[in-house]
C-alpha cells in the first residue's frame, strides 16, 4: 500500500495528464525547485506555467517511495516523442518541493 507522498505524486502526475494545472500547482510548494537534463526552474508557477506549455504526458511505469522521497520511472510524452525517464521527487509537509528529472535526451533534440 502506498503511503501519502507517493499517493500525492500520483495525483500531481493525474492532474498533469489531465492538463488540470490549477489542481497540479496546490500539490507543489510556492519554492518548488525542478532540476532536469535539457534546464531547472525556480518557483512553483514558473513551472507550472511551463507545463501548461508544453502539455507533457506521462505513463507510469513503477513508484518507489520511502518518506518524503519518491521516485517514478515512466515514460514522458511529448507531442510525438516518447522518452522513458526517472523522476525524483521530494516532499516538504505534505506538498512537492523539489523534482529531479533523467533521461535520454537525444531523441528530443
């Protein structure tokens, strides 16, 4: 059975595939830091406003978690290329404050 912080990723992933980004934001922290393989962000509505954008997808593929760290393999769906990928997330009180993606970023550039 999944604990919290694992269940509060997938709901943030849910809202992401649902291009639900008001319901994505309230499960970020206001300092959110996202640090990923082609740049990083600071603050929380500086990336959701970039995931509007973009309107990635996501297919989970397996959800490790332990405390406040979860981890996500999955692939990342982005118009018309698939990448599989990890994503690290770490929760501070209940909300996502830092997320840490690797992949192979070849097939995007």
């Amino acid at each position: 059975m999944m604990a919290q912080s694992g269940k509060t990723v997938e709901q943030f992933l849910t809202a992401l595939n649902n291009e639900d980004m008001t319901a994505a934001r309230a499960l970020l922290a206001d300092d959110f830091k996202f640090v990923g393989v082609l740049g990083s962000r600071d603050g929380a509505d500086v990336y959701i406003a970039d995931m509007g954008r973009m309107k990635m997808k996501y297919t989970i593929h397996k959800v490790f978690e332990e405390d406040d760290d979860v981890c996500v393999l999955c692939d990342y769906i982005m118009g018309d290329k698939t990448v599989f990928g990890c994503s690290w997330y770490q929760l501070k009180e209940g909300k996502i404050s830092s997320l840490r993606v690797v992949f192979d970023p070849r097939p995007l550039l």
